[in-house]
C-alpha cells in the first residue's frame, strides 16, 4: 500500500476508535468529555499511534488491543500538548489550527482535560479485555515511564530549567530525547510488545525510536524557523520568541537538516537488523524525518 494512504487510513482508524472512547452522553461533568472531544478529536497528524499499528502489526500482534494502545498514546500526546499551550508553560494560543483548549474552555478546565487524557490512557490499558496481565504490566510500565520522569516530564522540566541559560549540543539533544522522543520511542516499542518480540528485536527497537524521536524534533526546530509565514518576516517563531536554545540557533539549518538526516540513516541502519518485513515502518520514519504528509 501506498504510504500516504496507510497514514490517511490509519488515521482515520484512529480517530473513529478515539471517537468511541469519549462519551457524548450528558452527566453533571459533561464539559469534560466535551473539551477532551474539543482537543482530542479534530486535527493531529495521529504520529504515534499509527508507528504503534504499524509496529504492532510487523510483530504480528492482534488489531484490538493495539489500537486501544495506540489511542492511550494519543490520549497522552493530545494531554501535553493541552498543558505545554498553558499560559504557565508556552502559552500557546492556537493548536491544531483552532484557538488552545484553554482559551475556549478555561485554564482549570484545560489542566482537568489533560489530567483526564493522562489517567484515562492508563485506565483503557487496564480494562483491556484481550491483553494478558502480563503485556498490559509491561505496557504500563513503558508508557508510564516514558512519559514521566524518565521520559517527557523530565524533559520539560529539563527544558524549563534551560530556559534562563544557554546550554550546549549535548544539554540539548538530551532534552529533546526526553521531553519528544520518549514517547516516539515508547509508541514504537508498545506495538512491538504487543507482539512477541525477542530482547534483541526490543533493544534494536530501541535505537531505532532513539534516532526517529530526536530526528523529529530537530527537523521541528528547523520547521519553526522555516515555515512560510515565518520566511515573509512577518512573525518570530515561538522558540526565537521564548529565547530558547534550538538545534538551528546552535547549528544552523543546514547543518540541523543534515544532523536528521545522519538519524535518519543511523535509524533505518537498526530496523534493517531486524529480520521481519519492517518496509511500513521504514516509509513512516521517512516521513517522520522528512515531513513528508
Ligand atoms: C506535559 C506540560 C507538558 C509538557 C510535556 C511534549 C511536551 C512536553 C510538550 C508538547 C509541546 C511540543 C510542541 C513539543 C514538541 C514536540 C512536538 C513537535 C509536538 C507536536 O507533535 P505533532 O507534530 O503534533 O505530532 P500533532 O498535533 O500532529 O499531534
């Protein structure tokens, strides 16, 4: 299948499942499932579920739970995004081409909306009715820890901190493995956990999603400072805005292009180590890298 077609199909898989998951029903708390719709529901390009079916379905996993999965992990993207937008941490106004959730729906209500997103994700693993205990320990683990303190919210964190001093390559690099390409990384290992992979297909999994998250992100830092808008002059890009240190103000384009590109091959050099028809997930890390949907 034509790789843009499997993007748009499984995006639509995902966002018909998503769309289940969230009630529409009328209770006293009927805003939450409204304003978690609101962020959840319209837009998103649906990254890191559709890497966790592709992945998922390379390792021979069932349909099922993978897209349960796959929408706890869109639930915990969709929820950071909501909080980083906050007047508190980017104070972003716009997302997903429509004004931030809190500027609809409030501040308290944006913060609830992703605190719902974040413990909804868990509770949908939990009540999976086809994964053994076993796998849903093991997912939980993974995706608690790469979104948490050893993944995403350490990186914020770390990114905070960095806002009142320049850090170098590496303090960056670091950052944006942790604060991106955690959950990148972790999307890619869920599918194949839902599978039976062996610890040398995990570990190569692992470097592969190492290369993919922090490759994403550079290529992001470029996209920031090179979008259209931004090349008329007419606007700052919102790291030039905050001061922040990125990988264009510390290398340039150029050479920020060609460090994800170098990823990129370091990437695909990993998943070629793996004896299984990976060619799905080999066009999505194109696509990743070279924003290429
Ligand atoms: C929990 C407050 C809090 C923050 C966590 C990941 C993160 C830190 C914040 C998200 C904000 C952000 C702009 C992160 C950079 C990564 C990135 C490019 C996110 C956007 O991902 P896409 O392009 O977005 O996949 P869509 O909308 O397509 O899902």
């Amino acid at each position: 299948m034509n790789i843009k077609d499997y993007l748009k199909n499984t995006a639509e898989l995902v966002e018909k499942k998503l769309n289940t998951l969230i009630p529409e029903k009328i209770t006293p708390f009927s805003l939450l499932f409204e304003s978690a719709r609101y962020s959840l529901l319209d837009g998103g390009k649906r990254l890191r579920p559709i890497l966790t079916l592709a992945t998922a379905e390379a390792f021979e996993a069932s349909n099922e739970p993978a897209l349960t999965v796959a929408c706890a992990i869109e639930m915990i993207h969709t929820y950071s995004l909501i909080h980083d937008d906050l007047p508190c941490m980017d104070d972003d106004d716009f997302r997903r081409g429509k004004p931030s959730l809190h500027k609809v729906f409030g501040e308290g209500q944006a913060v609830l909306t992703g605190d719902y997103l974040l413990t909804f994700a868990f509770e949908l693993i939990a009540d999976d009715l086809y994964m053994n205990n076993e796998k849903k320990i093991a997912l939980i683990a993974l995706i608690a820890k790469s979104a948490g303190s050893q993944g995403m919210i350490a990186g914020q964190v770390m990114d905070i901190l960095a806002e009142v001093k320049s850090i170098d390559l590496e303090s960056l690099k670091l950052i944006h493995q942790y604060k991106t390409g955690a959950l990148i990384k972790a999307s890619i290992l869920a599918g194949a956990i839902l599978g039976n992979p062996s610890p040398e297909e995990l570990q190569l999994l692992h470097k592969f999603g190492n290369d993919i998250g922090l490759a994403f992100q550079i290529v992001d830092d470029v996209i920031d400072v090179t979008s259209n808008e931004l090349k008329k002059g007419l606007s700052l890009s919102s790291d030039e805005e905050n001061h922040k240190t990125t990988y264009v103000s510390l290398l340039g384009v150029d050479q920020s292009r060609k460090a994800a590109e170098a990823l990129f091959h370091s990437a695909i050099h990993h998943l070629s180590q793996i004896t299984k028809d990976l060619s799905i997930i080999n066009e999505l890390a194109k696509c990743l890298v070279y924003r290429d949907f």
